[in-house]
C-alpha cells in the first residue's frame, strides 16, 4: 500500500503536466496544480471505456462500437426503457390526453391558433441495436408506447418511428454517439413532422423547404454530456451535421426576455447549458412574420436553426419553469401574445412528476385573472396517493403531497388550500 502511494504520488505530476493545460493565471507550484486526481482518473476512464467499463454506470452505460448511453440517474431512463407497459402508463396516458385538451382550450380563449407536444424520441428508441444486450428494450409495448397510444394524437407529436425510418436510410446517425441528444440531422425531422401537424392549423405559414434541410457535410465534433460524465471530452470525437438551413440564416438577437441585455449565442446553443429564464430570439430572415411561444428543453436546441428560419421572434422557456415565479407561463402569454405554443419534451421526461403536474393540471379558465391572486402549485412528490380519474385516492394511513408553491405577491400574508373528498365533504 504505502508503494503503490509512493508510485501515485511521483506519477500524479507527470500527468498534470502532460495532460493539464493550466487556466492564464495559476500558480506555478500550488498543490492542486500537480497533484490533482483527475488526470488519473481520465486515465483509468480512457481504458475502461475502451473494454466496456464506465467508471460512472450510473450515469452512462456503454454499448456497442463505441456508442454511449444514458443510465438510470436521470429520470430512470435505462430502467424505463427495459420495462413493459402497464396499466398504470395507461391511466397517465389518458389524464395526459384530457390535459392537452383543457391546455389547448386554455390557450385558444387566449388567441393562440395552435397547440402541439413534440416527443423528442430518446438515443434508445432509434438506435436500440447499439445498447448491450441486456440493456435491450422489450418487443411487447414500452412505456412510452402505451402512454402516447392513449393520448391525444391530434396534440401529441410522436418523432419515435419517423426516426426510426429515418435512421434505416440516412447517410449519417441521427444522435451523437457520445451524447444524449439527437443531432441538427435528427431534429429536422422531427422538424418537418412538427411541420406538417401544425400545417392544418396555420394553413398561410411558409415552411423550411426540403432543400434547406438537405444535408451539406459533416464537421468534427468533440465531447458531449455522455462523454463529459466519463471524463473523457477532449478525447472523443465524432462528427456533426451541418445543414442547408445554415446559409439562410442572418443575424438572430437573443436577449433575456424583458430585458435588453444580450445573451452570448454560443452559450444559448449549448444544449448542456441549463437556461432558466425565458430568451427572446429575433431573426431578420425569417419565413413568417410571427410569435412563437416555446416551451422546450435541451432538445430543442437541435431544432433552433429550422425553428428561428420559421419565425420571426420565438420566447423560449424550459417547460419546468412555466409556474415559477407564481405563474410564469400565463404572463408570457398575455405579454407575447404568441400565435403558436409548442412544447418540446423528451421521451424519458414523460413520466416525471414535474412534467405530470404541469401537463395534467391546466391553468383554470380564470387563470390569470383577478388581480394575479389565483396561482397554480407545482406537485413534486407523493407519497401513499394514486391518481383517481380527475382528483387523487389515499392509498395508505400516511398519505402525503408535497407542493411547491409560487412566491406569494406582495403584501400577501398566507396560502389558501381547499380540498374536497370524493364523497363531498371539504
């Protein structure tokens, strides 16, 4: 023990040095400049990968040729994948399709044309031939499946089998290799289905043509969040796909929305940079003289070319921020008066409780009104409670809901909760 200690100690430096590009400033002979783990680790990472091994399996599971996937930290994504559909996925697909219903009827009293849910399909679903063998998803119905066949399918736009015909005949691969999200390549057609279904409710917008979204080349690539999680981002390398779009594109402007301050446009892009204010984007090229309220998250970041060449000005927001702030979605729309509301979310969100509680739980026709008093509470956790067709069943003598709620306006000094039991009783 105390020689292997000897022998890490007198190689940690050679790494740093070889390995460690100091920040323009540090100190030459500090501690943490030479003896610093993380080189080792990027090492032992690097040769791990190359057998099959993730120094962090939780995170990322490693399947064939070299490709890399999400594991169960978030969202409970592998599991999910591996697991049948139940009837429990049924119920939350049906409460999911009544949702979009009351969310459409919500936004169309307030002047928005069309409403539409994109489900950006996960690495999994289109490339199940790359996860190892017993990471495969089962033949029967998944979850995502039986959910969405029960939803509503004139708002529920389902991208999973278009890419997967796509992914047969396509010339490059339609995700990165080393990360989660699909590529520009993967989200133009996802683009061009979300095209057609808003199609019959804005019969007058011009859309990308075909020719925009032909693919022009590949360009190198390093990272990803996948690789990032393995320690290995400057050492993996792919290629991305660089689109016709790109040459119709001018001059867009994000700002923070309401404000006039600029925000760095590499930094909007980077679908790893977790944004958690509503951006304004403006583009001077654009097709359509229109107002676009979009609810996304890291997804939507490979649709932002086609997305802006479309529109004119385009309000982005992460979908799980819409009640922050006591309500932050309903003042967007009475302040952008957008024209179209899309929602994009991926596949593994679907069955969070933070994406639940927004999509089962619509602002009420009065949202909104009365002075701002009346707030919708974000529903985080249960604990003993199962959904009930439109309210909730305790399932055990220590039922618990827990809630986040808005932060109270001024001058406010409590909370009002009303609850009324199945058989009337407050």
């Amino acid at each position: 023990m105390l020689l292997a200690t000897l022998l890490g100690l007198a190689v940690l430096p050679l790494l740093n040095g070889w390995l460690v590009t100091p920040p323009p400033g540090a100190a030459c002979c500090s501690v943490e400049r030479w003896f610093s783990s993380e080189p080792l680790l990027r090492v032992a990472s690097a040769v791990l990968h190359r057998v099959g091994i993730s120094v962090a399996p939780r995170q990322v599971v490693i399947g064939r040729d070299g490709w890399l996937y999400l594991g169960d930290d978030q969202a409970v994504s592998l599991s999910t994948h591996r697991r049948a559909g139940q009837a429990s996925d049924i119920r939350m697909g049906t409460s999911y399709g009544e949702g979009a219903r009351r969310w459409d009827a919500f936004l169309r009293s307030r002047g928005v044309k069309a409403f539409r849910i994109l489900v950006a399909a996960d690495k999994e679903s289109v490339y199940p031939g790359h996860l190892p063998q017993w990471a495969s998803p089962p033949a029967v119905p998944g979850v995502a499946d039986t959910l969405l066949a029960h939803a509503d399918a004139d708002l529920f736009v389902d991208t999973r089998a278009l890419l997967r015909r796509a992914a047969a005949t396509s010339p490059s691969p339609l995700f990165y290799r080393h990360d989660t999200h699909w590529n520009t390549l993967g989200a133009s057609h996802a683009f061009d289905a979300l095209a057609r279904s808003l199609s019959a409710d804005l019969p007058d917008v011009v859309w990308p043509s075909a020719e925009e979204r032909r693919l022009l080349g590949l360009r190198s690539r390093t990272g990803g969040d996948l690789a990032d999680f393995l320690r290995l981002e400057t050492w993996l390398t792919e290629t991305e796909p660089v689109l016709a779009v790109s040459e119709k594109l001018g001059a867009r402007v994000h700002r923070r929305y309401a404000s006039s301050d600029q925000l760095d446009p590499a930094r909007v892009a980077d679908s790893r940079v977790a944004l958690t204010f509503p951006i304004q984007t403006q583009h001077d090229r654009a097709l359509n003289a229109r107002r676009v309220l979009w609810l996304t998250d890291s997804f939507g970041r490979g649709m932002d070319d086609l997305m802006h060449r479309t529109f004119a000005e385009v309000v982005s927001l992460h979908w799980r921020d819409v009640h922050k702030d006591g309500g932050q979605l309903i003042r967007l729309i009475e302040e952008v008066r957008p024209e179209v509301v899309v929602v994009t979310v991926v596949e593994r969100a679907l069955t969070t409780p933070t994406f639940a509680g927004i999509l089962q739980y619509p602002p009420g026709p009065d949202a909104g009104e009365a002075g701002g008093v009346s707030h919708t509470a974000e529903l985080v956790e249960m604990s003993g409670v199962e959904r009930h067709g439109e309210g909730f069943r305790a399932t055990s003598g220590a039922a618990s809901m827990i809630f986040r709620l808005p932060r109270p306006a001024a001058g406010v000094g409590g909370v009002s909760l009303h609850l009324v039991c199945a058989d009337g009783a407050a």
